[in-house]
C-alpha cells in the first residue's frame, strides 16, 4: 500500500516539475512579448502587438532573419545531399576504412560546438580566408551532416535488399534502381534528414558567433542585442515566433517519423 | 537441343566457406527444375549466381549456350520471384508489373496491354490500382510472378515463393503453379527446402547438401530410388536396415544384420561382402498378423517382428514394429476398410512385416 500511495504523488509532482521548468520560461516569453511596456518586470502593463510589428520595421534583424534561413537552406541541403550518399555507401557497399569514416563523420555529434567554433576560427585566419555567411554555411554543414546521416543509416538499416536486387532483375542499371526504387522509397528520411539540418543551422550560435563576418545570422544577431534594454522586447517577439516555426516543424518531424515507422501493409486494410 | 540453363563446375566460396562446390547441371527448355535442400546447402546461392547477384568463384553460367557468367544481373533475361516477393511498395500493381517495360520505353498502351495480359494469367486481374501493401499475401505471391513474366523472359527463377503462404494456400498455390509453367512453357528454376513441394510440381529435382548436388532425377527416381541414405532420409520417410550384400547370381540379396536374407533392387558396382543400408518406405511394407491365413505374394521379403506402438493419423495408421533382426521400423497403412479387416494388430502382436524386393532401395552408405 505505501509504495502505491508514495507513487501517488511521486509521479506526479516530477510531472508537474518537469513541466514548469520546462514551459514557464518560455510562458514568461510570450507574455512579455505582448506586454506594452520595454521593462520586463511585473505588474504587466497591458497588451499589444507593437513589438510585433516593430520587428518587421527593423530592417537588420529582417536581415539577420534573412540570412538565417539563407544559411541554414543551403548548408541543410549540402549536408543532405553528402548525407544521402554517404549513407547508400556505407549501407550498400563494402570499402577499406568504413568504419573511420563513420566515425569521423559522427565526430561533430561530440566536439563541443564551442571548440568547433574557436577551430574553425583558427582554421580561417590561418588560411586568411575571410568570414562571411560562407563561412557559416560551411561550418553549419558541417554540424548538420552527421544528424542527416544518422537519420538515413536508420532508414536503411530497414530497407529490403531485394527490392534492389528485384529492379535490377527487371533491367535497370545501378543508376536507375536508385532514382526509381530507393531515393523515392527512402524520401520520407532525405525531408526528415533536412529538416533536421535545417533547423540546426537554424538556431546554431557557438559556432556561428566565431566564424561570423560582417552579416549576422538571426541568433548572433539576437545575442547581440540583448545589451540595448530599449530593444529587448522585440528580441522576445522574434523569439516567440521562432518559438513557434520550431514547433511546426517539430511536429512536421512527428509526422513524418510516424510515416516512416507504419509499414506499408497498415496503410489500409486488405479488402476480402 | 541446347539447354535453356547450363552450369558447369559453378563453385561459390564466401571467406573461407564453401557454399556451392562444382555443380554441373543442364535444365532443359520447359523444363520445371527444382533445387531442393535444407538451409544453407547452397540452393539459393546457385540461384543468386544464375540470376547474376552473386559472381561465381569457379566455373560458368549458361543461358540458352551464352556463357553469361560475367554478365551483369541487369542485362540477363531471366526473371525472379522472390521469398518475401519484393514487390515496390511505393508503386501500385500496375506499376510494379509494368516495371521492366517502363525501362524499356514501351508505349503506354502496349504496357496497358501487357500488364493485363499478366494479370489474366496470374488470374488476379482488377487490382491494377492497389498498393501492394493493401493485397493478401497469395495476391502478393501472384503479382511478384506477374512480374517476372510480364517481359516473357526465357527462365524464371523462383526462391520459395510459396514459403510465407500457410498451408492450404501453399497447397492450391503448387498445383496452379506447376499449371501456369506448362500453358507458359517458361522454364522455371525453383528452389526450395520442402520435399513435398519439389515432388508435387518438378519435372527434375536436383537434391543439394553442403554444396554439392547429391541426386539429380525425376521426383520418382529421387523417392523410390534415393542415391544415398541422406536423399533417402531428407524426402519422405525411410526405415533404414542395415546389412552386407550377397550377390548371387543376378539376384541383390542382403544379410541383415541377425543372419536373414532379404531381397532388394538392383544395385550398382558394389562388391559381394560390402555393407549397405536397405531403405524401404514406410507405405510399401505391409504387416500380416502371425497366425493368420494372410500371406504375402511370391518373393516378397518377410521379416517377424513385435509392434511396439500404434499410431493413428487420420488418413493412415502408423505401426512402429520393433523387428526379430533389431532396429524398429515403421509401417504406415492407408485406413480403409479391407486394411483394417486385415490386419487389427496392437501393440505387443506378433507380426511378420513383408515387402517387395523392388520396393527396398540399397545404399552404399
């Protein structure tokens, strides 16, 4: 009896704490963004959308905004494409040195951002190539790729070897077995994969504040302007929006990784 | 005529396993093959290098006198149906079916064509929409042949096509298999490890194990005159009688191993003296209760013994008869009518257990 009562309000109070510390920064968050007032303190001082429309006024976090989904689109979609292939060949074909490669294609995952970031940085001026949104670029698909390759080993672990073996039979080349049987069969992972990279660029800071240039990415930008009070509420509005974006596509991924996992014989049931 | 499938001293090692060890075989046009054999005898590796997934590591693929062992898998033209179907699960029947055709550039309309016609003949026509994945495993099984037939391929490749099917099914499948083969005329190479199946629809069985083909033959050669005690053991039942061979004149006659003579078929190269084995199938022996007026026809072998067990099945009875020479055998008796106004014998009867000479198989081993 006491282990079902000492349960009764163990679980729950762990719950609940979990849920507080989680959601009521950002629940402060939103309803700072809407309060009318530049001091973030209580009491509130009434509502509006000012910050809103202040920061689409704002033309260098327009910029920074910009740049963000500039960086992050490109180096997301460099990442996926050295992601997809590497996947295939370390799934599909057997080479000296596999297993380095898998490690120091996972190596991103575990060197600190920061220490990436200061590398990285040492790298540029050592070669006296100059920092810019390339540089970003570069280092984000850096950091991205490994997330990408993971999330397509995954798909291809489960993937029927003999659904390529079958096209070949039928008459297509390696080339053709792969765009109309695997890419399109392993789609729903290549998004997945993206995605991912996507928004790790996305919200990216260590690395970026060290290999930035003269254009700033959104979270740099954002950093620093949290040292001017005036402007700090419209840094919580941008913020809540980002909040927001991350959440769909957040929930896109649920979706899709749901997609993934249903196997092809549930996707309705067989007709007698 | 040239064969529709030859291979010559194929070999296959993998590191340091041998997996196929120089099998020589010649599959006739039309002809219904079999490669039958418990898992892991190389079976399905032979398959594989005939189909060009896997490359040899000794010896020559044939297909209708080329030599297309170097051939890559793509450019052969012969068809496969896979165990678990491998059918596309993002593309509908129609498109999975229409497959090969599409990589051929063929008009629409031709493809429209000859995916119906596929269709008809695995007798599955109106499903041409659905998704793979929304059809029963037999619909599966069948468009996986339509497949392989839509671009009328010379041989088809087959590797248990029927193992995911349950039994009844399995059993309706074989017979519109071997069916469909014949009206075709498509030679079919078909790999499987169930003796039942490979006698139902073969016209030749090649029996593999570790590698090797033991016995190649028709499937009534391979069950009344198995080439060894493992061809004997792995289709069917045998009760095995171990003794030495007495030539006498052009009569085989064996001594079992408590003095008795038995008669069996013919037998080749062996010397007088040599130890055998007698295999005799459960079905060919009868039983006859001792004392009763029941007696076995001219020259048939008779050995006394003690049923030890009766065993009823349903369709037969199952006697296990512990024999005057050692060793148990078992006699299996159809259950009808005169069977069981003839014999009625349980457990602890004295029986004398008679066959014909013709129905015991020696074997070197």
């Amino acid at each position: 009896m006491t282990r079902v009562s000492r349960r009764g309000w163990l679980l729950p109070s762990y719950y609940w704490a979990l849920l507080a510390l989680l959601y009521l920064p950002i629940l402060v968050l939103l309803v700072f963004a809407f309060n009318d007032g530049t001091i973030l303190a209580f009491p509130l001082r009434g509502f509006t959308l000012r910050w809103f429309t202040e920061l689409f006024a704002t033309e260098a976090l327009m910029r920074s905004l910009r740049n963000s989904v500039v960086v992050a689109a490109g180096s997301s979609l460099v990442a996926t494409t050295l992601a997809t292939c590497g996947a295939i060949a370390v799934m599909r074909f057997e080479f000296r040195g596999k297993g380095l490669f898998l490690s120091v294609a996972l190596l991103p995952l575990y060197v600190p951002f920061v220490v990436l970031g200061v590398a990285l940085l040492l790298f540029l001026s050592t070669v006296g190539l100059p920092r810019s949104l390339w540089t970003i670029a570069a280092a984000h698909t850096v950091v991205g790729f490994p997330y990408a390759l993971l999330i397509l080993v995954a798909r291809l672990v489960g993937f029927d070897r003999h659904l390529e073996e079958a096209a070949m039979n039928l008459g297509a080349t390696y080339w053709q077995t792969l765009r109309r049987v695997v890419l399109p069969l392993i789609a729903p992972a290549i998004f997945a994969g993206w995605l991912t990279a996507f928004t790790v660029s996305f919200d990216e800071f260590a690395v970026a504040n060290m290999v930035v240039g003269r254009e700033p990415t959104l979270p740099v930008y954002l950093y620093s302007q949290l040292r001017m009070t005036a402007r700090l509420p419209r840094v919580i509005a941008m913020a809540t929006l980002i909040m927001a974006i991350t959440l769909a596509i957040f929930f896109t991924l649920l979706w899709l990784h749901r997609l993934m996992a249903r196997p092809p014989a549930a996707t309705s049931p067989v007709r007698p | 005529m040239t064969p529709a499938v030859e291979l010559r001293g194929l070999g296959k090692r993998f590191a340091d396993q041998v997996a196929v060890d120089e099998v020589s075989l010649a599959i006739a046009p039309g002809e219904f093959f079999s490669l039958l054999g418990a898992s892991g005898c190389g079976k399905t590796t032979t398959l594989r290098m005939i189909a060009g997934f896997e490359s040899p590591s000794a010896g020559q693929v044939l297909l209708a006198g080329d030599d297309i062992t170097a051939r890559p898998a793509h450019l052969r033209p012969v068809g496969m149906v896979f165990q678990h179907y491998a059918l596309f699960p993002h593309l509908s029947v129609f498109e999975n079916i229409g497959f090969a055709l599409r990589l051929r550039r063929t008009p629409n309309a031709e493809v429209a064509r000859r995916v119906g016609q596929a269709l008809d003949m695995v007798r599955l026509p109106g499903l041409e929409h659905r998704r793979p994945g929304q059809l029963s495993g037999g619909q599966q099984q069948r468009v996986a042949l339509a497949r392989a037939l839509v671009s009328r391929p010379a041989v088809v490749l087959l590797d248990e096509p029927l193992g995911a099917l349950d039994l009844k099914l399995r059993k309706a499948m074989q017979i519109e298999l071997k069916t469909l083969q014949r009206e075709v005329g498509i030679t079919f190479v078909y790999v499987t490890h169930d003796q039942e199946e490979a006698l139902t629809m073969s016209d030749r069985i090649a029996v593999m194990d570790h590698g090797k083909v033991v016995q190649m033959a028709d499937p009534r050669t391979i069950y009344e005159r198995p080439a060894s005690r493992f061809v004997a053991d792995f289709i069917g039942v045998s009760n095995f009688l171990p003794g030495r061979l007495r030539t006498a004149g052009g009569d085989v006659q064996i001594e079992l191993s408590g003095g008795q003579l038995v008669r069996g078929g013919a037998v080749q190269d062996l010397p007088d003296g040599r130890e055998v084995t007698v295999a005799v199938r459960p079905e060919r022996m009868r039983l006859i209760a001792t004392g009763s007026a029941g007696s076995a026809g001219p020259g048939w072998n008779e050995v006394a013994g003690v049923v030890r067990n009766v065993v009823y099945t349903g369709s037969d009875t199952q006697y296990f008869v512990e024999l005057g020479t050692g060793g148990t055998v078992m006699v299996r008796v159809p259950n009808d009518a005169a069977a069981e106004q003839r014999i009625g014998a349980a457990a602890a009867d004295r029986v004398r257990v008679v066959w014909e000479p013709s129905a015991s198989a020696v074997l070197k081993d």
